[in-house]
C-alpha cells in the first residue's frame, strides 16, 4: 500500500476506505475516545504507545506476587471497585 500524501487526515480516509465494515466500527471507537474520553485514564489508554519489549524481572515477580494474592481470594472484586468510584 503506497501513500501518495503526507496529509495525515487524508491517509486516515483512503486507510479506511480499504477497511471491512468490522474494522471501521474498532477504529471508530477509538476515534470518539480520542475525540470525547469519558476520563482522563481512557485518554491515556488511547494515546498510550505499545511497548514491545520483555518485562523485566521486577515486573515478572509482582505479576508472579499478584496472581499468588487473587488465588488466596485477596482481590477486589468488580463489585468493590464499582462501589469505589461512585465513593
């Protein structure tokens, strides 16, 4: 796929025009989250760059920790961290 502009809107419309109708409705999503994010950690999540490197190994042991935690049931269930927002 060759791009003939380096306008950026325009490579985002012939990008598209190329896309199956299940893409689109993906890359729509993260349109409006850019556009309208309904707090500020959404914004991040959307502008945040993939990071493709192995973890380190301070972050393999607080998985490691992390798992070992929610399978003694020492997690916070979806129901506490909903109760937690609206606090």
């Amino acid at each position: 796929m060759s791009q003939t502009t380096t306008d950026p809107k325009q490579q985002a419309h012939d990008l598209i025009d190329q896309m199956t109708a299940e893409q689109a409705a993906a890359v729509v999503g993260v349109f409006k989250l850019m556009l309208d994010p309904v707090d500020p950690l959404e914004r991040a999540l959307v502008n945040a760059r993939y990071v493709d490197e192995p973890p380190s190994e301070d972050e393999v042991s607080a998985i490691a920790e992390a798992r070992v935690s929610l399978a003694r049931g020492e997690g916070i269930s979806n129901e506490g961290i909903a109760a937690q927002k609206t606090d």
